[in-house]
C-alpha cells in the first residue's frame, strides 16, 4: 500500500495542505497514520476519500455537510456528477482512483464518457493530459509502481488507436508527409499517438513508425519520401546528456526538412536548437503550425 505525504496529497486533490489539517482536526474526515519514527502518511482510502472529498466541495458541497455523508452517499454523488456535462476535474479525479486500485472498468467508464462528452481532441487536451501530468507525482515519489503506468497507458493507447483507426482518410492536394517515430529505446508512445491523430484530422499524409526506431531505418523511410517533415518525442530517451548529440545529428542528417521534438527530454533549458528544429512545448502547437 502506498504512503503519501500530506503535500503529495495537496498537488493530487487541489487542496491545500492547511485546509486538509483543518478539515482533519475539525471534521476527522481522514486517518493519517504515523511511522515507526512518528512522521505522518496517508494511504490509498485517504487518497480517495479526499478525492471525492474535494470533487463535492469544488461543486458548492460545504465541508461540514460532506463530513456528515455517509461513504457510500458521498460515492454515489461523486458517481452523479462525473456523468455530469463539462466535468473536467472530476473526470480527472475518478481516473486517478479507478488507477490506484487498478480497476479498469471504472477507468475506462470515465474514459469512454469523457470522451464521448468532449470529443476524442478535447478530451485529450482537458482530461488525459491534465490526469497524466497529476500522476507524474506519483511517479516521481514512488507511489505508483511500473504496473500501473502500463495499466493507464494501454489503457488511454487503445482509446487513440480505435479513434485513428475510425478517422477518414482525406489526404488533401499538396499535403504534407510527416514520419513519426519514438528514438532507439523510447517506449512512452501516447503523445507520438496523438501527433498522429492530429495530423490525420488536418489532412496530412502520416507514416507512422512507432517506438523503439534504430536510426538507419529513419534515414531509409526518408530517402523514399524526400522533403518530409520529421516528428519525435523524446520522454526518457535519449538521455539527459546524449539529447544535444541527438539533435544535432538529426539537423545534420536531414539539413532540408523541418524537424518537429516534444516530450521531457526536449524541453531542456540548456538545448541549442538547432535552426530546422522546431521545439514543441505542447501539442497545441503543432495544431497552431498547421494552421499557419
């Protein structure tokens, strides 16, 4: 089970750690625990129950009628609100908790809903990016293990690959071919999956390569298109200290097309970018490029 400090609690919830020790001495709506050294941890049910918790009184509930709900009244009323239209944040919220008990048919109830309510680019753009950029908190602290990054990602990977296996083909006259590929040894497609997506529902001609692409094989799939534009997303590779490197071979080697990066590693401040590169800080902004 996993422990969680009162702040991971607060980037999680939206609810400052001050107001949490409040509502804790006030209304006892969680049961902190305390190590073998007296520090304080919160557990998985503490996770969930503020995150409901904070759903009700982000949608007017007072805490002091949440504290007098029963758990299963504050379930239902949270189950109510996130079928609600627009509910961004409770979308958010549930797919956390569905992930921290590793329950795929609440996760991808509150995906497939969200998805049917907004649209597969708004949904994207308003929850899935939103809920990944939340769980990188518990990626980074320990508190999630490989198991559930690979059980949220195929998850939310099978919901883009039906969406662009149902997007029409309307390759347009004088469009551009862009190649996507992941880097020698990079795994983390989601993003590289939506960039498809979006070029699709723009009317670019996409080959897609997908993960894991030795570099000899990029150089052979450009020789046979020419003057295609390059996409990739670099998230854990290369390496910190291999990404100038990386970037400058791919200027290099294809000096005449226009290079599009995103993900982690790309957004170093100390990169130099090179002048046919063009560094993507969200996925917005290849949308914005295409519409130029």
């Amino acid at each position: 089970m996993a422990q969680y400090t009162i702040k991971e609690l607060e980037h999680l919830s939206g609810i400052k750690a001050h107001t949490i020790r409040i509502w804790e001495q006030r209304y006892h709506i969680l049961n902190p625990r305390r190590t073998d050294t007296n520090i304080r941890y919160y557990d998985d049910a503490d996770l969930k129950s503020l995150l409901n918790i904070s759903l009700l009184n982000e949608r007017g509930y007072k805490i002091s009628k949440i504290a007098q709900m029963e758990p299963e009244q504050i379930q239902r009323t949270v189950a109510e609100l996130c079928d609600s239209p627009c509910a961004c944040s409770h979308h958010v919220s549930a797919l956390v908790a569905a992930m921290v008990d590793m329950d795929e048919v609440k996760f991808d109830k509150q995906l497939s809903t969200a998805t049917l309510q907004l649209g597969l680019h708004s949904a994207m753009e308003e929850i899935i990016y939103p809920f990944l950029n939340k769980i990188g908190i518990l990626w980074q602290t320990n508190n999630i293990s490989p198991a559930h990054e690979h059980f949220v990602s195929n998850l939310i990977r099978q919901k883009l690959i039906v969406a662009i296996d149902g997007q029409t083909l309307r390759r347009e006259e004088q469009s551009t071919t862009y190649i996507l590929y992941l880097p020698e040894g990079e795994l983390h497609e989601l993003a590289l999956l939506y960039m498809n997506y979006i070029l699709r529902a723009n009317g670019q001609h996409v080959v897609y390569l997908g993960q894991n692409l030795p570099f000899p094989d990029l150089e052979l799939t450009y020789e046979q298109f020419k003057k295609a534009c390059i996409c990739t997303v670099m998230t854990s590779t290369p390496e910190r200290d291999q990404v100038q490197h990386y970037l400058n071979r791919l200027s290099q080697r294809f000096p005449h097309t226009t290079i599009y990066i995103y993900g982690f590693q790309a957004q170093h401040d100390f990169l130099i970018i090179p002048s046919n590169v063009r560094r993507l800080g969200c996925l917005r902004d290849l949308e914005a490029e295409l519409k130029a």
